[in-house]
C-alpha cells in the first residue's frame, strides 16, 4: 500500500510563496515504485468541489498545469527522495486552499487524462495553504 504524506502548507501574505513537498512511501500492488507514477497536485476550498492544479508524469518530460496557476506555480519531483514538489510564487487570496498530491500508481494514464481526478489511485491527506491579502 502507498501512503502519501505533504507538507509544507501555512499562512502567507499575497505575493509571498510556499513551497509544498509530498513525500511517498510503501509499493503499490502494481509493482511499480515512485518514479513510475504519474503524480499531480489538486486543491480544494470551502464549498467548491476539488480541483487540479499541476501533473507530472512519470518521464518527467510532459508537465501539465492549470490556467490559473500557469507562470506562478512549477511542479517538480526528486525521484531519489521519493517526494513531489509544488513551488508557489506569487501567491493570491484565491490560492487559499487545502492542498492534496495524488499519485497514479497502477498504469500509465494517457496524457490528456492528467488533470482528472479519477486517474489518480492514491491520494494524502491534505496541506493547508492561506494566502492572507
């Protein structure tokens, strides 16, 4: 079994940045380890439903994000740490969140599918971020 643990969340003045770390641990029933997975971050404020923020897959070499964070937010993996990144910049009001990492530890998701929550096997249990104005 997985476990994905983040850090890394607090309070912060706009503009000011965070940055997150997800660390994994344990062997999925795939077989695979950390470097094979598909990793994401999502978030989720009062009232509204979870959203996607940045994706990794396994190769590294594509890296999706969504519009809100583009230019502000980089995603980012240490595969000999076993741990996600997510560098925040230029921090809004509107990025106050509780922030998850979720990994997709049993296949390879094509890669239009990154930003949906349902590819993602394995989730944490959440970092709260507060971005005061």
């Amino acid at each position: 079994q997985v476990q994905l643990v983040e850090s890394g969340g607090g309070l912060v003045q706009a503009g000011g940045s965070l940055r997150l770390a997800c660390t994994v641990s344990g062997r999925a029933a795939s077989g695979r380890t950390f470097s094979n997975y598909p990793m994401a971050w999502f978030r989720q404020a009062p009232g509204n439903e979870r959203e996607f923020v940045a994706a990794n897959n396994w190769s590294r070499r594509h890296l999706v994000y969504a519009d809100s964070v583009k230019g502000r937010f980089t995603i980012s993996r240490d595969n000999a740490k076993n741990t996600l990144y997510l560098q925040m910049n230029t921090l809004k009001p509107e990025d106050t969140a509780i922030y998850y990492c979720a990994a997709s530890t049993g296949g390879n998701p094509i890669l239009s599918s990154l930003g949906m929550i349902e590819t993602y096997s394995d989730w944490g249990q959440g970092t709260q971020v507060t971005v005061s104005s």
